[in-house]
C-alpha cells in the first residue's frame, strides 16, 4: 500500500505513482482503488469539449460525484475515489488526470467552502501569490520563474482554494509549451498528450501544505508597452479574479452564489494586481524578473 500527498490530504492506494510520498499519512486519507465501470449517475452539471477527446463530463447525485474524462471514469464518495477504464486508449496517463482533474474536481464539488483558480500559485515561505490570465499568458512559465527566486510549486492550471483562506498544494508538474528547451531542476519531462503542443515537467520544489495567499496577479500581454504593475480597485478586484474560476455549465443556482461568496472571501484578504508586459520575442518569459520586481516593490511577500 501506498500514500501520497495531493491537495493537503493522504491519498492512500495499491498503484504506483509520482507523486509527493506522504511517510508519515497524518493527512486525512482518500482511499483510491480500480473498479471495472463507473457510470455516471445523477444530474450531468458539467459537459465541455463534447466532440473532442478531451470530453469533461461532470454528474452530481446527492454526496457522490461521478466524472467522465479522456477514456477514464471516476465515482467520488466518502473519501473514496473509485476508477475505471472507459476507452482502451488515453491522451494522458492516469497520474495526470488524477491530479488535474479527477482530485481536485471531487474536492471541489463535494466541498462548501473550495473555490478553483484557472491559474497558477507559489508559494514564497508561509504566503501564496496566484497568477491568473487567458490560456497562453504564461501563468505556467511565471510560475517556473518564481522558482528561480526560492519559491515552491502550489498549483499549475488548477489552484484549490478555501476560504480560510489557503491554497492547497496540487498537482508537482508543470506544463509548458513543446519548445521549452530544456528546464533545470525538472526530475521527469514528457508529452502532455500525443496531439497537444506541451510537455509536463515534474519538479520537487513543491510546497507540502496549504499556503495562504497574499496576492492575486492577473496577466495581460499587451503588444509595445513596458511591464505594469497596477493594483485592482472597485468591482474590478472581485470580477477580475472570480472570471478566471471554475464554474460549473449546468450547476444550481446554489453553486453560482457559493462561488461568488467565497471568491469575494478570498479576495477581500489579498492584495490584488494587473500586470501587463509585451511578448518576448524568444517566446520564453521574459517578463519575470520585472513581475517579481514589482511585486516586491508593492508587497512584502516576495523577496527582492
């Protein structure tokens, strides 16, 4: 038997993964196991890329959560997260889609008080900053550089937040664009998928339990302009981040108004930004340095 440590919880299991050990299991466990089929089962209240391989299929059915994903199907209850099998072939293994989707999509949806961030997050000592923006911005690439800085991994693509608030510590990989090169410091490198233009880089730099967050970042690229940092004000510093959460395509009414709650919860603690900066012409960040640069002008969480 195996234990590892995902989103601040001891997910014990017979498979064998990547993942970050949990020597000690303290954590409140999830107990994995492999089933032959899991149907989904309830009311469909999320359903995107129909005609893709990359279908998300999302059913609710009083406390158990059911999940449809790149040939794999889970069923959430109890603290039990059973999977099968749904195709013969997959775009992504199933450490993935266990860390970036199965996990942190049942924790979300069975909780009361999780919010997710389309987003990134470091953490730096005993305080988080997320970065935000349109796919492609380079919230995945910031992240990367913030390590380079002595920060550690919380969160790629998918940030899981309470609003105690924390951030809990998600999925050790990274994903960046295919002509990445080579990125220091990263344990394994790997196609995200056979037809996607991003590999998945592992690191150990990961935090190891939840960070609270100090600052929400959120990226703009805009052509010919010099980077800007500039603080969220009025309505702005709610809309701006609760438009890069997850939401679900067909959810009550009751999931509408605890995500606004809890983003507002969130984000009434933070410090919140936008930064705009031109595209690097190499394609690589460029614009780190200055990001991080400015943030420790403004606040005290990044170091200078």
């Amino acid at each position: 038997m195996n234990a590892y440590r995902l989103f601040d919880r001891t997910l014990i299991t017979d498979e064998s993964f990547s993942f970050p050990v949990d020597a000690r299991a303290t954590r409140a466990p999830i107990r994995l196991r492999r089933v032959s089929a899991v149907p989904l089962t309830g009311a469909i209240v999320h359903d995107v890329d129909a005609d893709t391989p990359a279908r998300l299929r999302v059913a609710m059915d009083g406390g158990e959560v059911s999940i449809e994903h790149d040939g794999f199907s889970a069923r959430w209850s109890a603290a039990q997260l059973e999977v099968a099998e749904s195709a013969a072939e997959h775009r992504m293994p199933l450490e993935e889609t266990l860390e970036r989707v199965f996990l942190p999509l049942a924790l979300l949806i069975s909780g009361d008080d999780l919010i997710a961030f389309h987003g990134a997050a470091a953490a730096f000592g005993e305080h988080a900053v997320v970065f935000l923006g349109p796919s492609g911005v380079g919230k995945s690439s910031t992240l990367l550089g913030c390590t380079e800085r002595g920060a550690r991994i919380l969160a790629d693509d998918f940030a899981l937040a309470s609003t105690s608030p924390r951030i809990f510590p998600g999925a050790a990989s990274v994903r960046l664009w295919r002509d990445a090169g080579t990125v220091d410091g990263a344990r394994t490198d790997r196609p995200v998928a056979r037809d996607t233009l991003k590999r998945s880089f592992r690191f150990d730099v990961v935090a190891e339990r939840p960070v609270e967050p100090a600052a929400i970042v959120v990226l703009e690229r805009t052509p010919d302009a010099a980077p800007n940092l500039r603080s969220l004000r009025g309505q702005a510093r709610l809309s701006a981040p609760l438009a890069h959460t997850f939401d679900l395509t067909n959810g009550p009414p009751s999931w509408t108004e605890r995500r606004m709650r809890a983003a507002a919860q969130i984000v009434r603690g933070v410090d919140a930004f936008r930064f705009s900066f031109p595209p690097s012409p190499s394609g690589h960040a460029a614009h780190v340095d200055a990001l991080l640069d400015a943030l420790a002008a403004h606040t005290e969480v990044v170091p200078g």
